[in-house]
C-alpha cells in the first residue's frame, strides 16, 4: 500500500517508511492513498474471531510489503496477549442501547496501549531487519509516554526520552512512567508546560545534528499513522460484537488530536456500518466550534478534569479535511498555510461534508462529575473522566434510541482519582492488583529546563552507540 501527504509536496511511501517517519517533508501527514473497503460477507466471516486474529485481518491490507499475514499474526497475538482482560475490549453495557467499550486494560490503562504495545513491537522488526538502532523522543501530557515506554523497554535497538511538563500530570501517570527502570528509558520531567515539551520534540526533529551518526530518530505522537491503523480494529471488533454487519451502531469517542475517532471514520469508509460518531470534547472545543460554523480557529489551552484531551489544535483532523476536499493536497497545502495564523475558514460544501459524518458536544469539568457521579449512582459503574465526557456527549448527540450507542472507555477511573473525588463518588477507583505497589516503587527521573542544547546534550550523554 501506498501513503502519500495530505498537502502533496512529498513523495509517497510504503508502510514501513511511513512507520519509521512523523510528519511528512512538506508538513502534511500521510494516508493511504486508496483505504481498503470490506464487504458485508467479510465482515460475517470475522464474526466470533478473537481479537488478535481479528487485528491481524483488519490491518493485513496496510502492512502489505512489510509483513506477511503470518507474520502480521504472530505480532498481534503477543501485542494483544500482554492485556488483563481475556476480551482484550470487553463491552460494558450502562443502559438499554447504551455501552462503554473498555479499552484500558493494556499494560498502561489506557487506550493508547492498543496503538503503541503494537508500534513498538513493528519498530522493533524493521530496525532488526535494517540492522539500524533507533532513539524515540517524544513529549506526553500522560497517557502517550507510559504507553511508548512500555511498549519498547525490552528493545535493545531503541532509546527512549519521554518528556512530561514537571507537576503537571497525575501521580499514577508519571509514575507509570518513572518506575519503569531500565538502561534505554529515560524520563526528563521539564520546568515548562505541554507545549514546551512539544516545541523541543519539533526543534529536535528539525536539528538532529546532535545525534551519533547512523541513529535515526522516531516519533511516536498521534499522527503516526501505524497508531491509528491499530485503532480502527476495535471499532471492527465491538459492532461485530453488537450485530453489525447487519445492525448499524454509533460511536461517541472522547477527543483530544482527533487520532481515535479518525480511526472510526475510517472504520466506516472501510465498509463498517456505523449511523454516529460524536466527537466528545471537554473545554478545547475547537473541533465543536468548528462544526458549529465558526471556523477551524485555535483557542487558548484550558487544563480541565481530563488533561489527555487539553489541545488547542486536533493534528489529526488535517487528514478528515483532506477527505472533505475531495483530495485536493493544492487546496489542503493552501488552507494549511493560511492556519499557522491560528484561524482558517472553510467552504461551505466542506463543512456540511464533515457535519454529515460526526456530530459533536463540549462536557465542561462540572458535568463531567455530574456524570460520573450519576452512573455510579444507577450502574455503581465507575467512569474516569474522559470517559464520563463521551458517555455525556453520548446521551446529549443520540439521534436514535434503538441505536447501540457505544463510548469509547479511553482511560482506567484509577488514572485519575481526582475527578472521582471531585465528583463526590463514595468509592476509591483501585489499581488492577498486578500494578497495585505502584505508588511504593521506587522512581527514576531528571529534570531539566525547558532548553534545547541541554536536552541535546542529556541525550547524547545517554544513547547507546
Ligand atoms: C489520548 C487520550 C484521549 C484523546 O485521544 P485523541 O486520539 O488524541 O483524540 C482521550 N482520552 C484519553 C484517556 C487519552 O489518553
């Protein structure tokens, strides 16, 4: 298969190089250049499949010149082996036609672990089949660093730096970051903000002259196209669970870059049967302001109750508008540009493209406890607060009631218990037993300030040549 940039000034390039790439030269991101499409009798054939070999069928078609179906199948099933629940994502049901897909029971609680246990691991067979050695440098509000840590500790072809802004992420989540010891993990917890760890990932990206030579740099934010390919398969798997492909269902997924619900828009394109997608967002509303007609316009960062969706920009979106432009890189290339300004509007005919694929609603900190205070009440379920933002867009979006109306379950309640308190629940969120001396391990990381010639230098005091 075939990726090329969403603004056309690059050349196109197969999986693997897509894999090892972030953005694209000219500042776009890739897609497939044609999206595979399934037929009803293939999706009845995958009825009943476990999740792995479910996987290995959904993404066979993007990995094609990389791994072969045999190959692709003995990754997944140790991809997916390594997760605490039997199911791997197991449905909830909250009320009639209405579900929490639980995906936080990777090794991390939350769902990045569906993306990244499995990036680390084709990481790890194209560096071994290049003889290459690698260094991924990445920057994390939370949920992105623990995931990416964890799914390349035991490489011994990749060094990892992890930066998180110092005093700004939740106790469980740094320390699910800083207690994973080992010679090629490195946390930097960095005097600044989200944004400043950003800055230095893109100045690093830029200037990699500080490196050994013959190490090549990795990303592994959002926009890494192998992240969302492992997204679209648990949509496959939980409509399959619920009917389709003869019944359709929705989806109300909690938004932050927009990488999880792309996977879903793409799971429809792909065939899928799916009547809804809300984009659930907290106070960064800039997708729902966008859909509401007033522009794709940059707002200032608001920290809310759900930290793991506070953006100001949703990256991922650029490839939905290339969708809703028909493809065209020229108008896409254009539109671009003109946003760095932080404001952009577009045509009429693209907007009502996007509003006939996803509807949208802003949760506020205040009724995200009120929802997960009043499904404890109803269900004694307890909701992490991203999650309690989709459940709420969810009941706010619905457009029809027989409609199985499934939330992406995004983070473990235990993640954040500070949203479960505020939300006056009577009962402490508790860590899986496996992770339940968390909070007694011992702890390994620098700090630093917010300056790119002293990350240069930590990091190249730490590589392994
Ligand atoms: C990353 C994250 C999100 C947002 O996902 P996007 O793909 O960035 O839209 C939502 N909830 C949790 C718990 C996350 O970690």
């Amino acid at each position: 298969m075939e990726y090329i940039s969403t603004r056309g000034g690059s050349p196109a390039l197969g999986f693997e190089d897509v894999l090892l790439t972030g953005l694209a030269p000219d500042g776009g991101l890739y897609l497939p250049r044609q999206l595979p499409r399934f037929d009803t009798a293939t999706f009845e054939r995958w009825a009943g499949l476990g999740y792995a070999a479910l996987a290995a069928e959904v993404m066979q078609p993007f990995v094609e010149g990389f791994l072969s179906p045999a190959e692709l199948r003995v990754i997944c099933e140790d991809t997916y082996r390594d997760f605490r629940h039997p199911a791997v994502a197991p449905l909830v049901q909250l009320g009639p036609n209405e579900w929490v897909l639980e995906l936080f029971h990777g090794p991390t609680l939350a769902f990045k672990d569906f993306a990244l246990q499995l990036l680390g691991r084709l990481l790890e067979r194209s560096l071994e089949r290049r003889g290459e050695r690698a260094v991924i440098l990445g920057a994390t509000s939370g949920d992105t660093g623990s995931a990416a840590i964890e799914g390349c500790r035991r490489s011994s072809r990749v060094d990892i730096f992890i930066m998180h802004p110092h005093g700004r992420v939740s106790e469980v989540q740094r320390r699910q970051m800083t207690t994973v010891i080992g010679p090629n993990i490195h946390n930097i917890a960095v005097d600044g903000d989200f944004d400043d760890c950003q800055e230095l990932v893109k100045a690093s990206f830029a200037d990699q002259s500080f490196l050994p030579p013959g190490l090549r740099l990795v990303a592994v934010n959002s926009i890494n196209w192998a992240r969302i390919m492992a997204q679209i398969v648990y949509y496959v798997a939980a409509a399959l669970a619920l009917g389709a492909p003869r019944r359709a269902v929705g989806f109300s997924v909690p938004t932050g870059n927009f990488g999880d619900i792309y996977a879903g828009y793409l799971a429809r394109r792909m065939g899928l049967p799916i009547a809804q997608l809300v984009i659930a967002t907290n106070a960064n509303d800039i997708l729902h302001r966008f859909l509401r007609g007033e522009g794709y316009a940059r707002g200032a960062l608001l920290q809310t109750l759900a930290p793991s969706m506070d953006i100001v920009v949703s990256s991922n979106f650029e490839r939905a508008l290339f969708d809703f432009h028909d493809g065209d890189a020229a108008a896409m290339a254009g539109l671009m540009g003109r946003f760095r300004g932080g404001a952009v509007q577009v045509p009429p005919a693209v907007l009502e493209r996007a509003r006939a694929e996803f509807s949208s609603a802003v949760v506020d900190d205040e009724r995200t406890c009120e929802t997960i205070a009043s499904v404890f009440r109803e269900t004694e379920y307890l909701l992490d607060p991203h999650t309690a933002i989709g459940v709420r867009a969810a009941r706010e979006c619905r457009t029809d009631a027989a409609l199985p109306l499934v939330t992406l379950g995004t983070a473990h309640p235990a993640k954040f218990p500070d949203a479960i308190h505020r939300a006056g629940v009577p009962r402490e969120p508790q860590l899986p037993l496996y992770m339940a001396d968390l909070l007694q391990r011992p702890e390994r990381c620098a700090r630093l300030p917010s300056d790119l010639a002293l990350l240069a230098q930590f990091v190249r005091e730490r590589v392994r040549a």
